[in-house]
C-alpha cells in the first residue's frame, strides 16, 4: 500500500520495537538516513536497532551511533534476533529486496510490518508501507519530511540533523546534482539552526583520504581512464590486482566515477571494478542531463538506479564485462553522440 509521509510517522510512531535497515554497500544516504531517524526515534522511547547488509565506509564511521550499526555479514545471529523481535521494519534507500543481498532473505521471511521509504524509481512491492519518492533528493530528505511532517523537528537532535545533512549531501554530490527543488536549501536552513558544523562534515566525509587511496585516485586518471570522444563517454577498470596495490579499504573509489564528468561534453562514465568478495564485477554509471543511466543499467548490467547515478553487477571476468561495456555504449550511441 502506497501512503503519505504523515501516515508513514504515524504508522512508524505506533511501533515499538523497531528495526532500521538500508541497502548493500551503505553510502552516505543509507546510513545518514538510517542514524537520522533511529535518533528520533530513540527520542520517542523507541527501541531502536539499524542493521546493514555489509560494511560502510570509514568516511561514515563519524556520525553518532554509528559505532552501533550492526552489519549482517558479521553477525548475523545477532542480527536474526533483533529481526525476530521487532514490529516494525523500515526498509530506508531501497526499492527492492535484493538490495538487501544476503539480509534479504531474514528481513522478506519477517513477520514484522514493513515499510519503505526511498527515492528509487520502480519501487517493487516487499513491503506493507510503500513510500516512494522518485524527484526527492534523497531518502535522508523523506527522513526529514516524515520527521517534520509530524512536528517533530523540535524533537531532532543535533546528530540526528548531521546525519540526515550528510546523506543529502552525498547523494547529491555537495548539491550539484538532483538538487534543483528549492525545498531542499529551506530543509538545509533548518538542518542548519539545530547548529550543525556543515563545513566540519564535508571535511569528514570528503577530507578523508588515506595517501594510498589518493594515489590510486591519480592511477585510475593517469593510467585507466578511457575516453570516447565521439560518445562523449568514458570507462574505468579496475581488477582485484590492481585494488590491492594501493591497499584498498572498501569506499575507497567511492565518487571517483563522478570526476570524468568533469571533462568538457562528457555525458556518461563508467566504472567497473572486480568485487573483493565475490567473482562478480560491479558496475557504477554517472551520465547528465536525460541519459538514462538507469536504463542502460538494467538493460545491461542486471541492475538499475536513478536516471544519473546508477549501478549493477554481472558474474563474468573483467574481459567479458569490458565487452558488455562497449556493447552498452554502442546502442546507446545514438543518444550519446548527439
Ligand atoms: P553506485 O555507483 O554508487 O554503486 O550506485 C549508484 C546507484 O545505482 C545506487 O544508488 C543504486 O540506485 C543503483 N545501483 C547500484 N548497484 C545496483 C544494483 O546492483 N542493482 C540495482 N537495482 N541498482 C543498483
Ligand atoms: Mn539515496
């Protein structure tokens, strides 16, 4: 069932054992958004627990409460227990089970009211509760939304507002992408007046490079990138090899694949990188204006996402997913070369 976001509190607001969970490989929106309602909720005498699928980057470990996220694939009978218990489920910054991979599998076999609240275009139907959102910003905006909606601002704590600051912040890319609905700076003003450091947190979260993971970042510019002119395209690999010589943390490209975007008339990048855990090979597309990276995505590289930030993955070897690549770029060329 689709409902508003003031049904959404008060639905949420009537539980009380509740369970917070986000999508695999958390970014800034699935934990700001995750951290920024469990304050609230803690607020309201809540019991609270956030439970992810897998391990967060460290440019995320500041945010208060973090420390507390409890990730699936290292605990996970700890994890099934708080699952077990709860009465309410809020599936944050996903549109579909399988974004969940392995914490799918506990969190669909619940006996738990779900709900979703997200941004994703074609959301699927896993939950009781749909909120879906397509033009927000962010999930951490519809977190604020419901939160407000509510009158239950006042009750935010300082965290609780970085948090939510900090996911509309990365899912926009500083506010440079997604980021036209005027609404947003009226909610960035109120994020402000609970005193938060904007300033301090972009230096958390984008000050935070490690030397190996900047002189990776040189690598990939130097020596993989690969640029298609004509298709105002480019493409970037990186294998496990490669990862490793630089002593990769997981994050660590994290926003990489937004740079070639940076080069005059780009439309589209692409970033393909052997995953460290599984034989499968991760795919992440930024385009702008109206290439629909989503489409490509699912059409492509079995997966989806937003119209210019979207992603998938395929079992293959990083041979086979370069071919796949440029069969991608192919049929879309004629939407690329114009
Ligand atoms: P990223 O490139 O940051 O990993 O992912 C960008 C966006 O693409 C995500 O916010 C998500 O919407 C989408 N995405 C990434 N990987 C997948 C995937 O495997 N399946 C689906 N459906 N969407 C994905
Ligand atoms: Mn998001």
């Amino acid at each position: 069932m689709m409902i508003t976001l003031k049904e959404a509190a008060t639905r949420i607001l009537a539980a009380n054992k509740i369970l917070i969970t986000a999508h695999v490989q958390p970014d800034g929106d699935a934990i700001g958004s995750s951290l920024g309602l469990a304050e609230y909720l803690k607020k309201k005498g809540k019991q609270v627990t956030v439970i992810v699928p897998n391990y967060f980057p460290d440019f995320l470990h500041w945010m208060e409460g973090a420390d507390r996220i409890i990730q699936f694939d290292r605990h996970r009978a700890q994890a099934k227990t708080y699952i077990s218990c709860a009465d309410l489920i809020v599936c944050l910054d996903i549109n579909e089970p399988a974004r969940l991979e392995e914490l799918a599998v506990p969190i669909v076999a619940s006996n738990a009211r779900k709900m979703m609240i997200d941004h994703h275009l074609q959301p699927k139907r896993f939950c009781n509760l749909t909120i879906s959102y397509p033009d927000a910003s962010s999930t951490c905006e519809l977190v604020f939304r419901v939160i407000h909606g509510i009158g239950g601002f006042g009750q935010l704590t300082k965290a609780g507002a970085e948090d939510l600051y900090a996911g509309m912040c990365t899912d926009t890319g500083k506010f440079s992408y997604n980021a036209n609905d005027p609404d947003i700076y009226i909610i960035l003003s109120e994020l402000l007046r609970k005193g938060i450091d904007k300033d301090r947190i972009n230096r958390l979260i984008y000050n935070n490079y490690t030397e190996a993971r900047f002189r990776l970042l040189g690598y990939i510019l130097s020596e993989k990138l690969q640029v298609f002119p004509v298709l105002h395209a480019s493409m970037f690999t990186l294998t496990r090899d490669e990862l490793s010589r630089f002593t990769y943390l997981k994050g660590d490209t994290e926003g990489v694949v937004n740079m070639p975007l940076e080069i005059r008339g780009m439309k589209l990048s692409m970033y393909l990188r052997e995953d460290t855990e599984k034989p499968r090979i991760l795919f992440s597309l930024r385009s702008v204006d109206d290439f629909p990276a989503n489409r490509m995505a699912a059409e492509f590289f079995g997966g989806g996402g937003h119209l210019n930030a979207a992603g998938g993955n395929l079992q293959c070897t990083m041979d086979e997913a370069v071919e796949i690549a440029h069969k991608a770029l192919e049929a879309y060329r004629p939407l690329l070369v114009k």
